[in-house]
C-alpha cells in the first residue's frame, strides 16, 4: 500500500495560519503564544502554561480545542482526585458476568489538565504514561489513545498552598512551557468591549479536523535539519549538562523535543527545513523548564523558571550560531 505524500510547506502553513487566526479572535494580543501552542500541537507534544490567574491559560486550550473539529474534555485537578477519574476503570457487568473498562476523561484528542499542580503525584503519574507512549495501561490490559493526542496543563507559579510541585519526570514528558502574560492596554480595552457583546468563545467553529492534525503532524517528519544546526543544538544541551550553576540539564527527551519543535515551527512559516532562529526562538520555552537549577546558585527571591532562563541565556552567548 502506497504512503500518501507529505503535505507540502506553504498548504500546510496555510492551515496553521488558520488556526492562530481562529484562535487569536478569542485570546487577543498574544500571537506568539498562540503560535507556540499551535507549534506544539503538529509537532505531537504535550504543553504546560504556567502563568498567574486570569491571564487566559484555559481560555487557550478550550480556544485551541474548539477550533478543530475533534473531541475535549477538561479534568478539574484537586486534591481528592483519583488516577480512576483520569484514565477510567473497570466495572463489573452483572448480566454478562464480566468486567466492562469505562474509558475516562484522558481517552480525548485534547485533555485539558486545568491546575495540574493540585492534585496528588499519585494523581499526577496517571498522565506519565498516557503523555510519554500514547497509551494507558489498566489490569495489565493497554489502550491506545486516540491520535491526535495532546494535554495541556496549566498552573500557578506563584501560588503553593495546597499544591503539588510536579516532579522532574512529569516536567519533562512537557515538550514547551509558556507563559501567557497580562494584556497591554489597548488590548485590554478590546477584550472588554468583545465581552461587552457576548463570549467570543461561544462563536468560535472549527477550522480544522483532527485528521488534518494528523496530516500535519506528518509533514512535521520531512522538515530537513541541517547537520550544522544539529552540532549547534547538541553544544547547548552538552553545556547545560556541564554546568557547574546546574543540577539538571536537558534530557534526550528534551533535545529530541526542542527538534521536532523547530521542524514545526519552520513548517508553520511555510519552510520545509529548519534555520537557526528556529532553534534560538524555542531554546527557553522547550529547555527552561526541565533545568534544575543548583542551590548555591539559586535565590528564593527568584523563581526557578526564570533562573533557569537567565543560565540558558548566559550559554546561548558562548555557543556560536552557524551560518
């Protein structure tokens, strides 16, 4: 059986281009992080906003849901919340005298984890599987999701009452963290006179399906990566590694993460190969958040994401960009 071919760059960065759009009526003044998300998505990733309350983090995943045509569902994370409520769990059918699974909220094309921080890490590993390999395994029965598949997490940074820290191997099953941030004030402004008339929310229809997901996600594979480009992206890593100021470097999993990523973005701009802005545009989105900082290094008066950052800007400077 033939293989069908590739989508082609500029058809495919069309129909991205549709998507921000339907989804930036809604989330207004935030293109890069609605092209971030977008970007995350074709490229088969799972994406964590962490950000404080009210900026838009689950505006963006409801947005991002309804504007392809495939199925959603939101899980409310709290404290007393069981792996059973996420993946879902056998009951016992009296007629046919056989256990029945009744699939939970995780087996959707987009899985809104809505303050994943807090619930339980018992709770929370619920995802690592699901997130990691596309399946969930129940009484030593597995599953398969269904295709596409993406979560995405929000939480507070600044709020820790009541939270669960995520621990390092859940971070990192996150291919980009990114922040959504306040509005300016003129944007502001818009978003009051758009509620003014009514939730944009509610007008917005789906511009895509998820077998053009898929299809995107496909041609995402062909965007060539210059060797060049791969030594660049691999001394970063190793440095991140080497770092005297870190305890945690990059994994495998996040180099392999910031590389399908940059073959997205440049098929989002309409490229078949990647150049190396790609790369430089999502080192902090896709590295900042699996680093660990050192103590001695690390000041309470700073968050750790944003240190992380500052030591990932300070790498970029000593490693040279290839032409």
């Amino acid at each position: 059986m033939e293989t069908a071919a590739p989508l082609a760059a500029a058809e495919a960065a069309e129909r991205v281009a549709l998507l921000r759009a339907a989804v930036e009526r809604v989330i207004r003044g935030k293109s890069e992080a609605v092209r971030l998300a977008a970007v995350t998505f074709i490229a088969g990733g799972h994406l964590l906003v962490e950000d404080v309350p009210g900026v838009g983090k689950t505006t963006l995943a409801q947005a991002l849901a309804q504007a392809i045509n495939c199925s959603f569902q939101r899980i409310q994370f709290t404290s007393d919340l069981l792996p059973s409520d996420v993946i879902g769990l056998s009951v016992y059918d009296e007629r046919g005298g056989t256990f029945e699974f009744k699939h939970g909220p995780i087996f959707a094309n987009i899985v809104l984890a809505d303050e994943i921080n807090r619930t339980t890490p018992k709770t929370q590993s619920a995802l690592l599987e699901a997130m990691a390999e596309g399946h969930v395994t129940v009484e030593g029965v597995t599953y398969r999701l269904r295709a596409p598949f993406m979560v995405v997490a929000t939480q507070n940074p600044v709020e820790h009452h009541g939270t669960y820290p995520l621990p390092e191997s859940q971070v990192d099953r996150f291919m980009l963290r990114l922040r959504v941030g306040y509005p300016s004030f003129e944007v502001e402004k818009e978003i009051l006179r758009d509620r003014e008339r009514g939730d944009p929310l509610e007008a917005l229809r789906p511009v895509m399906t998820g077998e053009d997901v898929v299809e995107l996600q496909r041609a995402v594979h062909h965007v060539s990566v210059d060797d060049a480009l791969v030594d660049y992206l691999m001394r970063i890593v190793t440095a991140t590694r080497e770092s005297e100021t870190l305890d945690l470097g990059v994994s495998p999993r996040g180099t392999l993460a910031i590389f399908r990523a940059a073959q997205a973005l440049a098929l989002t701009e309409g490229r078949d190969y990647c150049v190396p802005d790609d790369v430089k545009r999502l080192i902090l989105p896709v590295f900042a958040h699996r680093l660990v900082v050192n103590s001695r290094f690390s000041s309470s008066l700073h968050r750790r994401s944003d240190e992380a950052e500052e030591v990932l800007r300070e790498i970029m400077k000593t490693v040279s960009v290839p032409l």
